[in-house]
C-alpha cells in the first residue's frame, strides 16, 4: 500500500501550532473537535500514512495540559438517535467516549446536556452520569439562536446557561455526533470567562476540508460525498479572501454561520478575534501530504466506495436520492465510475459466469481473488477463504473445512435456531477454520494470513447481510456490494 501522508510530521505540527494558538489568548483555549476523535478511518482512506488513532495520539501529547469535555444533545437522548458507523446510541457512545478516554490516560471534566427543555430521558440519563461519579451541566434551548445576538449573549440566553468549571488550559469539545451543541458550548463559555475576566480563544480543529489545497482536490470532493447527506459544500473563504487576498478552502455551513460567530464574538470580547472561517480553524493536515498522486487516486477510490454505500441505503430506505445523485455529480469531473474500482467487474463478471451471488477481493500485490455461492458458503465467506488459501500458497482443491464440519452447523441454523439461510457468513466459517486448525496444519497456515487482508478491496454482487458488513470492518477490508436484494424481500 503506497503512503501518501506524514503522519509523524502531522504529529508535531499540529500539537505545535494548537500550543501557539492558546498563547494567543489568556492560557484557556476552548477546541471544538469535528469529526471522529477514535478510529478516523476516512481520513486513513484518503490520506494513505494517516493513522486512524492519529488525534488520540495528538491528545495525549498534550495530556498535561488538556481536559476534554462532551457535549450530548438533550434532544438526540430523546430520540434514541443512533451512531450509523457504531450501531449503538448517542448517549451510550458518550459513556463509550469517557471509557475510552480514561482507559488513554485523558480526564474527561464533564458532560453537558444541551438543548434541554425537562426532557425526561435526559433528566434519567444526567442521574445516572452522577450516579458514575461524573459532572453534569445542562445548557437550554435558547430563543432565536443563532440569529437573535443581542438576546444570545445576554443574562437571558447564555447566562442562563451553567457556568463548567474548568482547569486546564485547553479545554476540547467532543460529541458522539454532529448537532450536538460543541460550538453553542463553546460560545457560552467564552462569554462567562468573559465576565470572570478571563479572555478564553475559541478554535475549531475538523480535519476536512482541507483549507490549503485546490477547491476540487478529489480529497476535498471526497469529503463533500462522505457528507452528502448534510449537503455540505466546500467553497472558496470569501471572508479569507477579502481580508487576506488569500484562496482557502472552508465548507457552507462555516462561511454561513462566520458574521453570526463574528458578530457574538464582538459582543463578547469588543472585538472579533478572527477575520475568517479559515483563521478559527488549527488543521494542518494539507502541510503534511508527501506524495499528492497518491492522495488524489485514494480519495476517487473513498468516492466510489461512498456512492455504493449511497446506493445502498437508498434502497434499503435509509437516504434520499438526492445523495445518490450528488455523489454522482462528484464523479463526473474526475472522470471516473464505478468500473475504475477493479473488484467491481471481476465480482460482476463471476457472478454472470455461476449465475449466482459472487464476489471478489483485491490482495495488496494487485492480484484479484474470486468466490461463489455455493450449498455450503455464501459469496463473502468462499471470497474471505480463498483469499486466504491464495495468501498461505494453499491450492484451491483443498478443503480447509470438510463439508462434513459445516453440515451441522447449518442443521444449528435451519433447524435449531430458527435461521432460513443455511450457508455460513464470514463469521461462522472463520471460527470452523479455527477449530479445523487445531489439528490441521494447513488450516492453521491459512489462519495466520489474516492479518495480511487489511487495506484490501472487496465488492459483492448482491447487498450484504448485517453480519458480514461488520465482519470485513473487523478484518479491516473496504467492501462495497451492488443495490440489489438477493432474494427481494420486504423486510431486510
């Protein structure tokens, strides 16, 4: 896999240049953090060398002066409202967060509830927070936000709001996702230092886009197909523009909201601090490209992936057209389709060949690896097995598990525990591998080689059940899969 990205020298720079910029202020410096702080997977898929714990690391650099603040939206804890990536609720991802932050040696300060209007799973949720030993503060809904200014930043609007207690000087604002109130908290708490005499800074640190490469850099155009449900655009800076004659790159819903945050800042301070979205923003993640060429061909490789995933939750009814089509609109002036992704024909032109399910797998020489439905396997679990048998220099004739091994799992399936398919998923046919391996060399040998299957490419012919999207995640493999039900059902 060709690296296009210094992550070490990203390191240093951006904990050099987030230290410069609380100098800047009176030592407290408030960050809100866009984007996954854990496992930032898109920006390692399109800044090949990006490590996807990278922001971890760049936090416990600067554990010493560092507490870490999240923000959950009292309405979102209302709605159950679910991580995609995860599964797992808003409110339950923030007891993920603070585990997960302990557990690296960072000190979660608090929570804060925003939005809250006497919700009665929020009230539930702050009870059991400090049943856990943890603080909480509440932040309400404020009347006209962010329009009415003069009633924001007043005793009415965000001195209402609880005042957090804070002791270090770089306070970051996380969230288990976006709308979750990072930048209104940030805002109310610059303006009660303010009032206790302290001049806190306010910085965003967001990953994408980047501010200092080309508008259409297929990087930045990656970014915008990994948002084109929220219908984020990247733009030219017209306030960095005209203050500094200067192009950079920010995104609508930060140039949109600038004169709101401009004008509160003003309220605030007597003045703005900053003449730009770009100048709020610390990200110096365009300094640290060390071969662009590579970049440029992973992210139109991120857009592909982006568009199958688009289709794929159009028709399971998750996503409205209008994303397909914006995605689409992405491709077009980088001239390219869905065929510029080599797995993709190969699992087409396997399953036009069977006549069923197939799929097929990119190993990191190039080479491309196939596999079909057959009575005993579905197509992602033969694909996973043949890759592996090519990997460990096995022939394909060989049985890693004999078919008389898996029969009774599928009897476990079909007759025991109500299943309808009878054929293994990934899962269950690399735990039959594991227990052949016990007294079987050779399916040991295939075994060991399942490390060598992250960063691969996969494609399948028919969308993939739950199972085994969660399965290639786990093997670190990129897999996409036609639109197309295999068997049409209502219910999926």
């Amino acid at each position: 896999m060709k690296i296009g990205f210094d992550n070490q020298k990203y390191l240093e720079l951006q904990s050099s240049h987030i230290r410069e910029r609380i100098n800047q202020f009176d030592n407290k410096l408030y960050l809100e953090f866009g984007g996954k702080l854990f496992d930032d997977y898109h920006a390692s898929r399109v800044l090949p060398g990006f490590q996807p714990d990278s922001k971890l690391k760049l936090l416990k650099e600067l554990s010493e002066e560092i507490e870490i603040i999240i923000t959950i939206n009292a309405k979102d804890i209302e709605k159950n409202k679910v991580r995609g990536d995860l599964g797992i609720t808003y409110d339950t991802d923030v007891l993920r967060l603070i585990e997960a932050f302990k557990n690296n040696g960072l000190y979660v300060s608090s929570v804060v509830i925003t939005q809250y209007t006497g919700q009665q799973s929020a009230d539930l949720f702050k009870n059991h927070l400090i049943n856990l030993g943890i603080k909480v503060y509440t932040h309400y809904l404020i009347e006209g936000y962010p329009q009415n200014i003069p009633y924001i930043v007043s005793e009415d609007g965000f001195g209402k709001n609880a005042y957090i207690e804070t002791t270090k000087p770089l306070v970051v604002l996380t969230a288990p996702g976006p709308g979750s109130g990072k930048m209104a908290t940030c805002l109310s708490q610059l303006y009660h230092e303010n009032k206790r005499g302290i001049r806190a800074g306010y910085a965003k640190f967001e990953t994408f886009p980047i501010w200092n490469i080309p508008l259409k850099h297929p990087i930045n155009l990656a970014y915008e197909s990994a948002t084109a449900d929220l219908n984020d655009i990247t733009m030219i800076d017209p306030f960095h523009l005209e203050a500094y004659g200067e192009t950079a790159v920010s995104y609508n819903r930060d140039v949109e909201i600038f004169p709101v945050l401009s004008a509160m800042f003003e309220m605030i301070y007597g003045e703005s601090m900053y003449k730009s979205p770009t100048d709020m923003g610390v990200n110096m993640a365009g300094n640290c490209i060390s071969d662009d060429k590579v970049c440029q061909e992973a992210s139109k490789q991120e857009i592909i992936r982006r568009y199958y995933n688009a289709l794929n939750e159009l028709a399971r009814g998750n996503c409205l057209e209008s994303v397909v089509y914006k995605i689409e609109l992405l491709m077009k002036p980088l001239n390219i389709n869905v065929n510029d992704r080599p797995v993709v024909p190969a699992a087409l032109k396997r399953a036009k060949e069977t006549g069923k399910a197939a799929a097929a797998l990119e190993l990191p020489d190039g080479s491309i690896i196939t596999g079909k439905t057959s009575d005993l396997l579905g197509p992602s679990a033969a694909l996973i097995l043949n890759a592996l048998k090519e990997l460990a220099g096995i022939d394909d004739d060989i049985h890693l598990i004999s078919p008389e091994a898996i029969e009774p799992i599928q009897k476990l399936k079909t007759k025991y525990l109500g299943g309808k398919n009878p054929r293994l998923h990934i899962d269950e046919t690399l735990i039959a591998l594991s227990i052949s391996a016990a007294s079987n060399p050779v399916a040991q040998l295939a075994l060991d080689q399942i490390p060598k299957l992250k960063g691969c490419q996969a494609h399948i012919s028919v969308m993939l059940a739950e199972v085994d999207i969660k399965l290639f995640k786990k093997l670190s493999i990129e897999a996409t899969s036609e639109a197309v039900f295999e068997n049409k059902p209502i219910y999926y």
